[in-house]
C-alpha cells in the first residue's frame, strides 16, 4: 500500500471536488486516484498525438503538413470560442 499524501488547497476547492465525487458515487479519494489515472501529461498527449498521426498515415496514407495543422487547430478553437459563448 502507497502512502498517503497531505496536499494544501483552498477549502472552496476541496469542497468542490468532494461535490463531485460524491455525485459520481465516490470518495474524494477515491475520486482523485481516478482523475489522476485519466490526466495525460503534456509529454503523454504529445507521444498520443503522434501515435495517432502515424497510425492515420499508416491506415490511408494522409499526413498533415505542420500549416494545415495549425490551420484546423485554429479553425477549431473557433468554432469552440463560438460555441461556448455566452
């Protein structure tokens, strides 16, 4: 069994995520050991990316170039800016 770890937080934060866990039918805990098992790295998203580029261009051939690339991340961080919008 891993030892157990004291971390500061505000209490509003705290009260927060045991809101949550307790509506997912979880300890805080409990909840927290799940979330920290779901969150990727920025080094984790990086190799999943690029797992995921290779794998598309392995199945049909298609490989964007590093301007079409930042083009539909543009295109998409519109339509999300547009979408969420008040």
């Amino acid at each position: 069994m891993t030892a157990d770890a004291n971390i500061r937080i505000p209490r509003e934060t705290k009260d927060r995520l045991a809101a949550v866990a307790a509506a997912e039918g979880l300890s805080l805990r409990a909840f927290l050991a799940r979330l920290a098992q779901m969150l990727l790295t920025p080094a984790e998203r990086a190799e999943r990316a690029e797992k995921a580029r290779a794998a598309l261009h392995d199945w049909n051939g298609y490989a964007l170039t590093p301007a079409e690339e930042r083009d539909l991340d543009r295109e998409l961080d519109r339509r999300l800016a547009r979408a969420t919008a008040p």
